[in-house]
C-alpha cells in the first residue's frame, strides 16, 4: 500500500495563493491526468472499503470531486453511487441540509428515494478542510435515516481540525 499511495502523493500538486492569498492549494487533478496512478488510488479506496464491517451498500459522493470517485468505487465495488448536490441540482423530491460557509451558508440536498432507510452508506470527498460539508453530509444521511459506516477522504488538512466537526469515523489517504 505504501508504494501506490506515494505514487498518488507524488503527483497531488500545491498552488501557493489559490484560490485567495494565504491559501495553498492542494490539486489532485494531476492524479486523475495519469490513469496508472489514478487506478492506484481507486484501488486504495476499494479495498479500505472492503474491510468496512457492516457491509457498505451505497457510495455517496460530494459535489462536486466526490463524483470523480464514487461512482468509479460504487461500480467496482458492485453497489449504489448517489449523489449529494448542492439546492436545486436534483429533480424530484429532496432532502436537504443547510450549512456554514466561512463567507455565508449553503444548502446540500439528495433525492428522497435514492437511500432506503437503514442501508449502510460511504461518503467520499477529494478532500477534508474545514469540516463543514462533510459534517453537513452526515446530517443529510440522518434525514434520510442512512447508517453512515465511514467518511472517506483523498486527503486531509489536519491543521483545518476538519474531523473534529464530524460526529462519524472518518478516514483520509493523505494527511497535509
């Protein structure tokens, strides 16, 4: 494991002052440029997936890298991909949940009839930062009464102190 994840590492660039001064940045976009590594790291979500007690039934992934990822894994892993988009995004009946941005609010939202009740579910992301939308994810889960196994990340800022918003197990692959 430690071979492909330093595979995945060594192409995750850093873009000091992006978006905003003071901010750097961490691209996993160069990964996905190399489809090589790019199975390497679909593999190394897979399998920790695999070892998840209960059994995951359903991928959820977060707008909009969580996409990049969780459908790939749900097909490998021959279980449900659902989406969990911002407000408006989504025909059909909604759930949502409101949450704190650092510059005001926002709402995420997922298709009522996507998750049975009591189905055992993942959230992905690409990455872990302050915590907010993953915390709001896992209140979107309670809504529609899911059993959230783990939050999955790519990566993770731990000076951020993301994880500790989040009320559920959550792992990352790479920690900055």
């Amino acid at each position: 494991m430690t071979d492909r994840l330093n595979k995945v590492k060594k192409l995750i660039s850093s873009h000091q002052d992006f978006p905003k001064p003071g901010i750097l940045f961490r691209d996993i976009f160069p990964v996905l440029r190399d489809s090589e590594v790019f199975n390497l790291l679909i593999e190394l979500l897979c399998e920790h997936v695999e070892k998840l007690t209960p059994k995951v039934e359903v991928i959820v992934g977060l707008e909009s890298r969580g996409f990049l990822f969780g459908p790939i894994m749900a097909q490998r892993l021959k279980v449900a991909f659902v989406p969990v988009r911002k407000a408006g995004k989504l025909p059909g009946e909604c759930c949502s949940v409101e949450y704190s941005l650092e510059y005001g609010k926002d709402k995420f939202e997922v298709q009522k009839e996507a998750i049975k009740p009591g189905q055992c579910v993942l959230i992905v992301d690409d990455l872990l930062a302050t915590g907010g939308t993953m915390k709001a994810a896992v209140e979107l889960m309670g809504k529609v009464s899911a059993e959230v196994a783990e939050c999955l990340v790519v990566i993770e800022l731990t000076d951020l102190k993301g994880r500790d918003k989040v009320d559920k197990l959550l792992h990352s692959l790479i920690q900055y």
